[in-house]
C-alpha cells in the first residue's frame, strides 16, 4: 500500500502523497487493481502445475494501508481467501499509523479477518517525533493500542526507532518504557538509516542535524534489548522481541528462511522457488498494466545455488534459532570457530552445528556474515 498522508523526512520507502500520485493512480480505485495482481497470481501459479497453496500469511505493509477505507482492506483479503485460501490459524497483519486508525475501523478489520497489526510508534518522545516528522502524539498509540485490544486482535505489534539525531540514552529508554507499559506482544526496534534523497539526509548534510556515533547506537541496542528481556520479551531476530513463540511475526520468519511469497503493489518483491521479480514502483504504471492485461513486474532474477546460499546465511544468521552450519564452506567454518572464540558467536551452538550470534555478536551481525560468507 504505497500511500501516506505526509511523507516523514527519513523514508525512502516506495511511498505517495495525494500530491505526488499524479494522473492515472487513484485510491478509490487501488483495491480493485490489487485484486487484479491476486488474480493475475492466482492464474500463473495454476498454469505452473500442481495446487494452489494455501496462504499461511497475509501481510498488509506500506505506507499506511489503513489510509484505504476498512472495507477496502476487507475486499483485498477477501479476495486472498477466494483466490487462494488460508491455513487455519493464518497470521493476517497489517501496518498502521497510530492516527490513521479509529475504534471502528480497526472493529472492522479484525471482523474481515485480521488477526494481527503493527502500529508505527517509533517514539514516546513528541521532540523526537518531530524530528522524524511523524504525525501523531504519543498519547495516540495508547489509544489506537486500547482499540486493537477492544476490537479483538490477536497480536499487537509496536515499530520503534532509534537514533534518530538529538534523541538522548533517556529519551530512548522512556520510549522502550512506555511501549512496554501497553503491553504489546511483539516489539520491532530498528536504529535509523539515513538513506540518501530524504529530506532527514538534506538536514544532516547542512548541519542542522547530528547523527549519533555507532558507540550510542550500540548501548541503544543493548539498553532495549535488556528492558524488553526484563519484560518477558525475548529476541528471536535481531531486530524483533516478543512475548511468546506464538508471537513472533511469522510472515516475517517467512522472509528470514527465504520461503516463498508473492508480493502485490507498486514495488512489491516475490520470491517463489529461487525466481525473484519485483513491479513497475508506480501506482500509475502499475495500474495501467493490469488495466492493459499486463503483468506488472518490471524484472526478474533466478537465484543460483550460491546465490541461494549466501542468502541463506545473511538472512538466517540474524534468526534466534540460528542458521545451519552445513551451509558454510569449509573456510566460512573455519571463521565461524574463530569468531566463537571471539565472543560474537555461542559455542556450543557451533559445537551442535548451529551458526547462532551472542549479544555482543548481534551488534556486528552485518561483520559476522561478512566474514563467514565465502
């Protein structure tokens, strides 16, 4: 859902304001164009041969999917349902702003089947908020919170950041306490990038704004990581807590163990048995493909065995339940017992055949998989 009511200084996501969708793109209309890519799906994975899998997962991200209309959302699902079907017990989330939310629209929601979502907190700390151009007040996610609960979900779910320039190790720990004080099932806390072309990368390069060094984000990290275990929320990827196994966002899990999904929207990603293809990144263009009859995917990639295995190791290696040892070569085993010596991975994990990082090691989990990766 590539649609948001104000563009926030540091996204670089596929995202669109009202001004910037130009002709051709229309929200009223972007449910239906939706449906057309699931149909579109639906009718090249049955040519493939064999049944059509069930969906385990749904997943709704953004932008802000919860700027469409409840009812949209409920036809979009409805149509996965029709289309495809879902597991029993399927995991069905979606993102949303705290303010782009009420009590009846998130009722409405968790009566089409939502069972999950994920609130776009980031801070507790309205200074910090500004800095990151965020629209809502703190007070707002306990309410949207409060509704979610009320309404019936499953599974709630806070986005937090840290990092962001001027936010100090108490502004961070009082954002870390009041997420908890709502008592989420699951907690995602990622420190800011600055991607280049964002406004936040303009203000920095002026001077108007400083970013934290990597030693502030270190004991940012180990500071969550410590209230959010204290608080019965346990890692399980190195960016994600949550309260119990049943927790743990399992269509995300899907993305770390490189399963298979098939991405609708304007740049959505898909993976589906080593083929990768992405789509057309704007509304307009890829509403005019399908309008057309089109595919809307812009290119595609076949992933080798290496490719498949490196990415193996990036991806699972950030995983609590660690990544397979038998997938390295003998030289990346070789460091992998170096770095066990080392303090960055656990021993005797490594000694049962499993690649699993330690706290300090999930600070250098970009560093580890550099080095084992051959």
């Amino acid at each position: 859902m590539p649609f948001c009511a104000t563009r926030c200084g540091y996204c670089d996501f596929n995202t669109y304001t009202a001004d910037e969708l130009g002709p051709g793109a229309s929200r009223a209309t972007y449910a239906d164009t939706i449906i057309s890519e699931l149909e579109l799906a639906a009718t090249v994975l049955a040519a493939a041969g064999g049944p059509l899998r069930t969906a385990a997962t749904v997943f709704v991200g953004g932008g802000t999917p919860t700027l469409l209309p409840a009812t949209d959302l409920g036809r979009i699902l409805g149509a996965v349902v029709d289309l495809f079907g879902l597991r029993p017990g399927a995991e069905v989330t979606t993102e949303a702003n705290p303010d782009s939310v009420t009590a009846a629209s998130l009722a409405q929601l968790r009566a089409a089947g939502f069972t999950r979502v994920s609130f776009g907190m980031q801070s507790a700390v309205p200074a910090v908020l500004a800095t990151l151009d965020r629209t809502h007040t703190p007070g707002r996610v306990a309410d949207a919170v409060g509704w979610a609960r009320a309404a019936g979900f499953e599974q709630v779910s806070l986005d937090l950041i840290y990092g962001t320039p001027g936010e100090s190790p108490a502004d961070w720990r009082r954002s870390v306490e009041q997420a908890l004080e709502l008592e989420p099932d699951h907690i995602s806390a990622y420190s800011l990038i600055v991607e280049d072309g964002t406004a936040l990368a303009g203000r920095i390069r002026r001077g108007e704004l400083v970013m934290p060094d990597d030693d502030v984000l270190a004991d940012d990290y180990l500071a969550a990581d410590e209230q959010l275990s204290a608080a019965g929320l346990a890692w399980y990827e190195v960016s994600n807590w949550a309260r119990t196994p049943a927790a743990r966002c399992r269509h995300n899990l899907g993305y770390w163990r490189s399963d298979d999904w098939w991405g609708a929207g304007p740049g959505a990603h898909s993976h589906i048995g080593g083929v990768r293809w992405w789509n057309v990144k704007h509304p307009a263009a890829y509403a005019q493909r399908l309008a057309e009859g089109a595919s809307p995917a812009q290119s595609r990639e076949v992933l080798t065995a290496q490719d498949r295995r490196v990415e193996a190791v990036l991806l699972r290696v950030r995983l609590a339940e660690g990544c397979p040892l038998s997938v390295l070569q003998p030289a990346g085993a070789a460091v992998a017992g170096r770095l066990a010596a080392a303090g960055l991975l656990d021993p005797a994990a490594l000694a049962a055949g499993t690649i699993l990082l330690t706290r300090r090691g999930r600070l250098l989990a970009d560093a580890v998989v550099r080095d084992i990766v051959d």
